[in-house]
C-alpha cells in the first residue's frame, strides 16, 4: 500500500502543505491572485461557510481553505496568498509558488481584476508557465462596467490559450460559469494550450544551453524550462524548494501511510 | 528629434511633482530590491504617473500599470525617468 | 527514489546557479521580467477597451480628502476617536445586560451548591473566583469587541486602512520601522494579542519584531474602561459634571497621544540598538475604494477576531480566578495571602507613587487587564470575591479613603497604559515569534519603561510639595 502511495501527489500534499482530504477523489484547486481584486469574494462565494485557516507549515502566512460541491464532485479550494508574482521575492510568492507547483493542485483559478488587467496578466502569464490546468477569471466586471473598461472575454481566451471566465464575484454574476470551467478542467474533460512566453534571443539561448543537463538532473519531475529561467533569474528559494519537495525523502513514509488512511 | 532630446532631463523619480507622467530609463538598484521593483512593473520604458504626496511629503504614490502604489524617497530616488509632458 | 541520488542533482543544481551568478548578467534578469510584462501589455491592449472620455472619478476626490496635508491628520483622528466613542458608549448597555444575565445565573449556580451541601471552599472556588472571573471577562469584553472589530474590519473593506499607513508612514520611517506598524498599531487598540498576530503583514523579521514589542503601548479594549473610569475620576475635580464625559474623553484620547509617541520612541530606540537596522523597502498599494460586504465583515469580525481573542482571554482568565480567590481567602495570621503580598509590595509601590494594592492588582491582572479594578476595589473592600461598584462616585470615594491622590490616579492610568502586556498576548508574541528570549523581553522592557515614567513623575511631584 505504502509503496502505491508514494507516487501520489495527495501525499504530497498531506505532508508538506498540511491539507488533508477526506476522500482520495476530491480534486483541489487553488485560488491564486494579486492583492485586493476580491479573491476572498470569490472563496466566500464558492465555498460558504465550509471553510477554515491555518498557517502554512513552518510559515507565518495565513492559509485559508474551503470546501464546495459541484455537480458529483468535492472540491478543496486553497486560497493562496495575494501576489503581483511569482518569482518568489517575499514569502508569500514563495508559498504561492511552491503550491502550484509542488502541491499539484488538480486546477489553478488566477483571479484578476477587470480595471486593471495589464498589470494583473503577468501573474496570469506566469502561473500558465507552470502548469496548463488554468482557468482565468475576470473578476470586478461590475466596477470595470463603471469605469467604462471593455474586457473582450473572449479575445482573451483566445489569446491566452485558457479558459477565461467574467465575474462579478460579490453578486455570484459569473461563478456558476467558473465552477463549469473548473470541473471541466480539473477532471481532464477539456485541456489547454497555455501561449508560451517568449524571451529575448539571449535568453532564449542561454535556456537551450542548460536544458540538457536539467533534463537529466530534474528526472522529468518539473518542467526543465521553467528551471532553467528561474536558475537564470537567479532565484534564491527555488533550489532550496527543490530540495525540500522532490530530494527530501527522510521520515517520509510514515506520515505517507496516514495519508492513505484517509483514502476512501 | 535630436535637438528634442538634449533637453530632456533625467531625474530621479522622487524630484518630479505631483501631476507629471514620466518614463522609466534605468533602476540603480540591484538584488532583491530590484527584483521587488521589477515584479511591480518598473521596467524601463513603463510610464508612471505622479498622483499624490502624503501628508508629510513622504511616501509618494504613483500610478504604475493602473495600480496606485506608494514608495518610500529611499526608492524612488533610486529610479531615473525622463518627463514626458 | 534513491536519497543519495537526490541529493547529488540538488548539488549539480547549486553548481549550475552558481556558475550563472559569477557571470553576474544582469541583464538577463531583467529581459526576463520585462518579457513578461511586455507580453502582458500587448495582450491587454487587444482585449482592453477604455473609454478615455470620463474623467471624473469619486475615488480620486476621497483621496484628495483623506490623504491632504491639511485634512488627512484630522479626519484620522476623528474617525478613529469616533470608533472608540462608539466602542464605549454602545458597550455599556449590553455590557450591562450580559453583566446581569451571568450573575443570575451564578446566584442559580449557588443556590445549586447549597442545595447539594457542598463545602463553602469548593463553593468559593469555583463560583466566586472560576466563575465570576469568566463573567467579568466577558461581560467586559464581549461587547466592546463585537463593536470595536466591525467597525475595523468595515475600514479595512472600505480600503481606508491602506491610507491610515500612507498618512503615518514617515513617523515610522523614521523611528526605522515598518510602514505597515501604523495598521498592526491601530488593530491593537481593539486587542493587543490581535495587534501581534496582525504583525504577520510586515515581511521583514526585525521590523516585525519592532511591531510586536511596541504593541501593547496603545491601550486595548480590555483597558479602556479602566483609563475612562480613571479620567472621569480624575478630571472631575476641576471640571463641572456636565462637562465630565467630555473632558474624560479629552484626556484618554491624550493618553492614546502618550502612547503612540512611546510606541515611535521605543521603536526608534530598538531600531538603533537591539534590532539594528535600516528600514526594508517598503511598497504599499492603494487599492481602489470598494463597497464593503457586510456579511464577510460580520463574519470575519466575529469569527475571527471577537471570538478567537475572546476564547483566549478565557483560557487565561479561569485559574486567574482560582488563584486569585485563593489569595484572597486563606488566611495567615490575621490577614489574607493578597494582603500580606500587598504590605511586601508596599514600599517600592510608595516610591513610584502606587501602593501595595495597586501593584498586586495589576500582577493578578497579567491573564486579562479588564479585572485589575475589579481585583483592586475587592482588596480595598476586604471582601473576598470581586465586585463592582456600581458608580463612579462610590468608587472614588472608597480609593480617596485608601489614601489615593491626584498624583495617584494618573500614576495607575500611565502603568495601565505602559506596562507588561496581558498574558493572552505574551502568549500570542510566543506563538507568533518563536522565541521565549524575546517574548520575555516583551514584558520586561514596557514595565522597566512604566516604573521609569511613574518613578521620576513621583520624585519630581513629591520633590515639588504638589501633592
């Protein structure tokens, strides 16, 4: 039993992130967002009152969870903190980061604000370089409306590759909508094509120099592009994250083992 | 466009008034101070518009990519810009 | 997978890093980001649309008012002078009623006790210390939360609390603090222990510190009805009794003015000494106002705040009251274990113009400071439970006859203000930091600070004949 658990990713979560499911077939899906463009909204209005914070392991950064139903299914969201990015500059991008990209929640909402997309689309942009299960929502259509800001939803989903879906959060305009494409995603039924992002010629060659290597080394655990840009940018925490997800394996199957007591 | 240019001053940010939009040249700062400055949107070539001064003159808040953000002197003395009108 | 293994690609991984930082490009770094932004705005510019014609925007205007040089300040203090106004006056009738409601219940609790011959200690215990702890607790507490975190958590909806950090954020600056303090600080009005978890929010470990150490300089819930009964106390003798209420509010709101300034100058001084530092780089944005939602605001309110600091608070507040109604009541010699703490207490509580049953007072009120008063006029009563009474008149006769000044009453109001933090806080600054170094520093320092302050206010009064 241990020995099947330990290539699931549900046991990743259990240890490292503190989440615990009751059911190995609930699908998680994080919210991820930059500051003050009504994430909470939208993790109130999905989950109610079925839901609960904590503190991610070993970090003071508020971790806030909830449960819905949608259809036949159970959903855990995560409410990742509020970031602008995710290059891991403070320790909330950190904790961001490292939960899309280790936790391997099953989809990853990206809430953006409808008056200030621009600024809001390079976290998109970013998340979408780390995993293809994306859905966009275009939260505050109301205040846009307002302002008199025209969003071309769908322009964008073309543009983007992704699903993108309007909201106005605070009157639950749109989430019936988002709770669609998040199924629909998560489960596998409809996939992807996230618009690569493309940099300098410079860079680009200095990412096919050490692709090779970082083939080899990453064992197909993550995706050596993104390493190498990270390795590149010179991001301190991410080797250490590295470390701690994929190379640290002491005391580990214990704590795998409870994970699979909550199996069903 | 030549002649245009030599009288364009480069400034620090934190010396442009109230009102003005400028352009971003150059950030003088460096490691994780530059990366913080870069994630907000401060890329040379980016326009910044000078919105309002706090009540004792310091921080300065400024419209960078819609978002309104403050900074301190400290920073915005370490950002050249060049006016724009 | 094989650890050894791991950790061997973890090594070439670190090599590889290095490698690129010795060729040091810059350059590089910044294509990457400015990549993405640029990709950003040419999407956005696609789908985007902006109708360029209106210009008038009601956010703008707010702003113009709330961050001017000449009304920022005055608003501020009116809003927040406000909410405690609020705080207080609208605590009192259900403060009241919940005050009732307990103690009935404890007068049925008694009546349950007699009825099973329970012995009188067991009785004295657990209803008049446990218990008539508890009811104070809450009955104080309670209701001065349940207004004073809504009607936060609304500012914080509203988007006004980032302003209240733009307006105050060259003082902390200045004192090498964190722009963000200005929030941790104002949160601490309502709790002291909320004020420390708020501390979150400042990313830098040392200016975090800063915020949690300086906390309890602005006085909470729990000890506004202390500092008000004080004032009116106070003020009283020089101003009519129309005029009371007002000057009494004139006079906590100076204090809150002391505390603030304790809370810059105590920061300045850490920042220069033991946590030495410049300040952290610090962005703050101002998101656009919003309309609040009351419901996430009642919930938020409540549960996260009203209720987690109340259940705290009451974790601590049951075995004060044991101990408490231990001291109270076993007897050596003639006298109780409180009084006889009070007469060791007694000669250093003279010099800093206190007496020995003020200073006891304020050690069993380390688990909440709402029952410092309470303890106090129990001592002074000899009575063995606490109690209340139940006009201020009575309660400034009954300490004018255990020997209180002028000079006295405002030595209590500066130590309620200046000293040790209450024990659900210290609890709170453990959890929060991590160190028990520094959350003893936590009490120490304020109380090294209030017996300073009170000491050489005494001497210079004393020294003058004032009193």
């Amino acid at each position: 039993m241990s020995l099947m658990c330990k290539s699931c990713s549900k046991a990743v979560l259990n240890k490292k992130f503190n989440i615990k499911l009751n059911c190995h077939d609930d699908l998680v899906i994080a919210l991820a967002g930059n500051p003050n463009v009504g994430k909470s909204t939208v993790f109130n209005a999905l989950t109610g009152l079925n839901q609960h914070t904590g503190n991610w392991p070993g970090k003071t950064v508020e971790n806030a969870r909830g449960n819905y139903k949608h259809k036949d299914k159970k959903f855990v969201l995560v409410d990742l903190p509020g970031t602008y990015s995710l290059l891991a500059n403070s320790v909330e991008e950190q904790v961001a980061r490292d939960f899309i990209c280790f936790g391997k929640p099953n989809a990853t909402i990206v809430v953006t604000d409808a008056t200030c997309l621009e600024r809001n689309l390079n976290l998109v942009l970013q998340v979408m370089e780390l995993t293809d299960k994306v859905i966009l929502c275009v939260n505050l259509m109301d205040e846009a409306k307002r302002k008199k800001i025209k969003v071309d939803i769908k322009g964008l989903e073309k543009e983007l590759g992704i699903p993108v879906v309007g909201t106005t959060a605070r009157s639950g305009e749109g989430l019936q909508e988002l709770m669609d494409q998040v199924y629909e995603i998560a489960l596998g039924f409809q996939t992807t094509s996230p618009r690569p992002l493309v940099y300098t010629p410079d860079v680009e060659w200095k990412i096919e120099e050490l692709t090779p290597k970082l083939v080899e080394l990453l064992e197909g655990k993550l995706n050596p592009r993104w390493v190498a840009l990270r390795l590149i940018e010179g991001d301190p925490t991410i080797l250490d994250s590295i470390r701690n997800f994929l190379y640290d394996d002491k005391d580990s199957n214990a704590q795998e083992e409870v994970a699979c007591i909550y199996e069903c | 466009m030549k002649e245009g240019y030599i009288y364009e001053k480069i400034m620090p940010l934190s010396e442009i008034d109230v009102g003005y939009t400028v352009q971003v040249l150059k950030l003088l700062t460096t490691g994780l101070q530059r990366r913080r400055m870069l994630d907000l949107g401060l890329i040379p070539g980016t326009v910044i518009e000078v919105l309002r001064k706090s009540p004792l003159a310091d921080p300065i808040a400024y419209n960078i990519r819609g978002a309104t953000i403050a900074l301190r002197t400290e920073e915005s003395r370490q950002i050249l810009v060049r006016q724009m009108n | 997978m094989n650890v050894n293994q791991g950790y061997q690609s973890y090594k070439e991984l670190i090599t590889i890093q290095n490698e690129l930082y010795e060729e040091g490009e810059n350059e590089l770094r910044d294509s990457i980001v400015s990549s993405i932004y640029m990709q950003a705005e040419e999407i956005a510019n696609k789908v985007v649309e902006r109708d360029q014609t209106k210009k008038f925007y009601w956010d703008k205007k707010l702003d113009d008012i709330l961050t001017s040089k000449y009304t920022g300040f005055p608003i501020m203090f009116l809003i927040l002078g406000f909410v405690f106004w609020l705080t207080v006056t609208g605590a009192n009738y259900p403060s009241a009623v919940l005050a009732n409601v307990l103690f009935d219940i404890e007068g049925e609790l008694t009546n349950w006790f007699m009825s099973v011959n329970a012995p009188e200690w067991i009785h004295g215990m657990l209803i008049l210390g446990v218990y008539r702890t508890l009811a104070w607790v809450v009955s104080v507490m309670l209701p001065p939360m349940a207004i004073f975190f809504p009607c936060f958590t609304l500012l914080e909806d509203l988007g006004y609390l980032p302003r209240v950090a733009f307006n105050l954020d060259k003082l902390f600056k200045k004192a090498g603090a964190h722009g963000k303090q200005s929030l941790t600080m104002s949160m601490g009005f309502g709790c002291n222990a909320a004020g420390v978890i708020a501390c979150r929010i400042i990313e830098s470990p040392r200016e975090r510190l800063i915020a949690m150490l300086t906390n309890n300089f602005v006085p909470c819930n729990g000890r506004f009805p202390t500092l008000i009964a004080l004032a009116t106390i106070f003020v009283g003798g020089w101003v009519g009794s129309q005029y009371s209420i007002f000057a009494a509010s004139l006079f906590v709101s100076f204090l809150v003015l002391i505390g603030i300034g304790v809370t810059l100058l105590v920061s300045w001084a850490l920042s220069k000494t033991l946590l030495k530092g410049v300040p952290s780089s610090f962005t703050l944005e101002l998101p656009p106002y919003r309309r609040p939602q009351f419901g996430r605001i009642i919930y938020t309110s409540m549960i996260d705040r009203t209720l987690f600091v109340l259940s705290r608070a009451v974790v601590v507040a049951a075995p004060a009251g044991l101990v408490t109604w231990i001291l109270a009541n076993v007897m050596i010699g003639n006298q109780s274990i409180l009084a006889h703490g009070a007469g060791f207490l007694q000669p250093f509580a003279h010099l800093i113009g206190l007496d020995g049953f003020i200073l006891m007072a304020f050690i069993l009120g380390l688990p909440a400071n709402e029952i410092v008063l309470p303890i106090l006029i129990m001592s002074y009563m000899s009575k063995g439970s606490m109690i209340e009474l139940d006009s201020i008149q009575a309660m400034k006769e009954l300490f004018i006859a255990n020997g209180w000044t002028w000079l006295t009453t405002l030595n209590v109001m500066l130590f309620s203000l200046l000293h040790y933090p209450c024990a659900t806080t210290l609890w709170t600054m453990k959890k929060e930091s991590g160190s028990t170094k520094w959350t003893l520093f936590g009490a120490i320092m304020p109380t090294v600070i209030a017996v300073v302050v009170l000491l050489v206010i005494t001497q210079v009064v004393r020294l003058l004949g004032l009193v």
